[in-house]
C-alpha cells in the first residue's frame, strides 16, 4: 500500500476511553520472576499523563502466575492446572500491590477487578462488571483487570489477555485498546523468520491475508501471540474499539505512540456507544416490554436513563440483563434495552421514585430500570 493510499491515523488526544494491556513478559523478569519496576513507573507516567489529559484509563494485566510462581519456586515451563491457580493465588496479591504503589506515586488510585469468561459472555454478570467499571471510573481511579485464573479452568479461560483485553475494553466502551508487545506492530511476515518483512502501519479492515501474517507465540511467560492479537482486534472493532499493537520493551511506550513510533492501528468506522446500540437493536431477543407514560418517553429522547417512576406496565418474564422492549400508552415501540432489574422487582418498583428502591426490595438498587448507555431508541 502506498502512502497515499493509507487511511490517516488517529492521534491519541481524541480518545476518551483507553485500555492499555500489559502482557507478563514485559511486566516480569523472566529470570528473576520480579517485577520490572524501573520500567513500570515509566507507563504509570504514562498514564497518569493522558488521566491529566482528560481521558479515562483502564489496563489488563497479566503477571500473576508469573509473579507467584516465583514466590513458590515452581517450575519454568507450562504448569498443571492446579498448580497455576495456586500460582496466581499467592501473585494475584503481589500484583494488586505492584499497580497500587506505581499509580499510587504517580497520584493516582487503582481498583482490582478480576473476571473470568462468564463475566463477559452472560449479560447479568456483564452488566455488574461494567457498572462496577464505570463507578471507578466516575471516581477517577484506575481499573486494574486481570483474568481470574485461580478459578478458570481449561475449558472456559481466555487463553491470553489480548482477547481479555478487546472483550473488557467493548464492555468498557473502550474507545481505545493499547496492546503493548514485544513486537511493534503486525509485520507482513514473522520478522523473526524472515529479515524483509515490513511493519503494517494500518489495518482498515481485518482479511484472510491479514490473518495470514500473523506468527505464533513469543514468548515463554506468555499465553498468547500475534495471532491472538488479530482476534483481538477482530473483538474490539466489531465493537467500535480502534486498537493499537505497540512495542512495550521500551520506557514510555504509551507516550512513543502518541510521538509516532512505528505501531500499527486496527481501524473501526464505527464507535462503542454505535456498536453496543446495534447490539442491543439487532442482535437480541426482546423478553418482555415496559409500558412508560409520556414524560419518562421525553426524558428518554433528551439522551436520559429510564426511571422507574414513569413505568406503567411490565409484561413478561425477563431476568436481569435481558432485552425488553420499551412501549408508549399505545402500545407503539419507543425503543429497547436491557433491563437493570428482574420481572418481579421491576413490577414492585414501577411508578415509584428511585429513592423509594431499598425499602421496596429491601436492598439497595439502581436509580435506573434501564441505563441511557443499555437502550436503543427507535430511528437512532
């Protein structure tokens, strides 16, 4: 491709929303199993940089097994199940420690978060782990993500955190996925392999001969590869995530990105908040409807969340996190969206104020029936 006919790249300044994934291999030494520190502090700058500069930042990180191997002395080498969740047992709490005192020193306030498969893939659990997500980020702390493989197994782990890291950042509404490797980018061919190859600086649209190019694993403390990355990026497009592959070896590697080091960009024509709401219109199945009055359908219109006060009527059968389907007095379709509360509850706190929730249910709720970011209206 020639340079006339490469897409412009984005400019780290227009982002809002970035994830950064920081793999075990640039995290850890692999011959002492310590963490690089030196290096660490240079990505909290980093990052404590595009906090100052606005935008909200989140990051997956991989290290815990590696880190807890060390402190056990097990084995180099591929690990028995068992063993690696007791790993990741003893070197989930050093890691936690480690992301704490490098954002800490930077002024900046880190929150642990640890997910497994189920919390990405079952709607109910997705929603938890997003509210929990956003909340830290209202409060402007950093999430600090990691898979939680003291309880994921072979059959429904990730596998890698490049993929953990495109499904996290879509929940996220990621506008951004930062994949810092220990390459600099796709190449047309494994560059290890063979000397001619040429870095890709862009990636408009993933094909079969894109996927063609991407190697195997590099490295011992990690799971994954460029090919993992491709799929990653397959993930975060989809969902209207622009994502980056960058070389993490180097001190301030989010920084050389925003200077023009060589990288290379996956592009989306679309964005989170589009994507999810074509998600939400197209893709799911509606499993009941709420009847609202006139004044939640002008709240609604104006970009506001659906209160429970102007909810008239539930029909349905429908748990948490399932599509419904928003109805005027008509019985018209004003839009849909998944819903903050199951059947029951919903019919207990329709027409009532929000801040009547605990004492009908007896716990604590959310203010909303269903969140502006969850709902699709119609003609949007």
């Amino acid at each position: 491709m020639s340079k006339a006919q490469r897409p412009a790249l984005p400019q780290l300044a227009q982002f809002r929303r970035i994830m950064i994934k920081v793999g075990s291999s640039l995290l850890v030494d692999p011959q002492q199993g310590a963490v690089k520190r030196d290096w660490l502090a240079t990505l909290a700058g980093d990052m404590a940089g595009l906090h100052q500069d606005g935008a909200d930042v989140l990051v997956v990180s991989s290290g815990a097994v590696a880190l807890g191997r060390s402190v056990l002395g097990l084995p180099k080498g591929s690990l028995k199940l068992e063993d690696s969740q007791a790993a990741a047992a003893v070197g989930q709490i050093a890691l936690a420690r480690t992301w704490a005192e490098a954002l800490g020193n930077c002024g900046l306030t880190a929150g642990q978060i640890l997910v497994t498969f189920a919390d990405t893939e079952e709607r109910r659990r997705y929603l938890n782990a997003r509210a929990t997500i956003e909340r830290l980020l209202d409060m402007r702390a950093i999430p600090v993500i990691n898979e939680n493989d003291t309880v994921a197994t072979a059959e429904i782990r990730y596998g890698d955190n490049d993929r953990l890291a495109a499904r996290v950042a879509t929940m996220a509404s990621a506008d951004l996925l930062i994949l810092l490797s220990d390459v600099a980018g796709l190449y047309s061919a494994p560059p290890a392999d063979n000397p001619d190859a040429e870095l890709i600086p862009a990636v408009a649209r993933i094909t079969p001969e894109i996927e063609a190019m991407a190697g195997g694993a590099a490295s011992l403390l990690s799971r994954g590869g460029m090919r993992t990355k491709i799929e990653a990026g397959k993930i975060a497009t989809t969902g209207g995530t622009h994502m980056v592959i960058a070389d993490g070896r180097v001190p301030h590697p989010v920084s050389r990105i925003k200077d023009g080091a060589p990288c290379t960009w996956f592009l989306t024509g679309s964005n989170p908040i589009t994507a999810r709401k074509k998600w939400i219109a197209g893709s799911l199945e509606a499993r009941g409807a709420l009847t609202i009055d006139q004044g939640a359908i002008d709240a609604i219109q104006s970009g506001k969340s659906l209160l429970p006060a102007g909810v008239k009527k539930i029909e349905g059968t429908f748990a948490r996190g399932d599509c419904v389907l928003i109805r005027d007095a008509n019985g018209g379709e004003v839009g849909r969206g998944l819903v903050n509360y199951d059947a029951d509850d919903a019919l207990k706190i329709a027409g009532r104020n929000s801040r009547d929730i605990e004492a009908l249910l007896g716990m604590p709720g959310r203010a909303a029936i269903i969140h502006r970011d969850d709902m699709v209206l119609k003609g949007d």
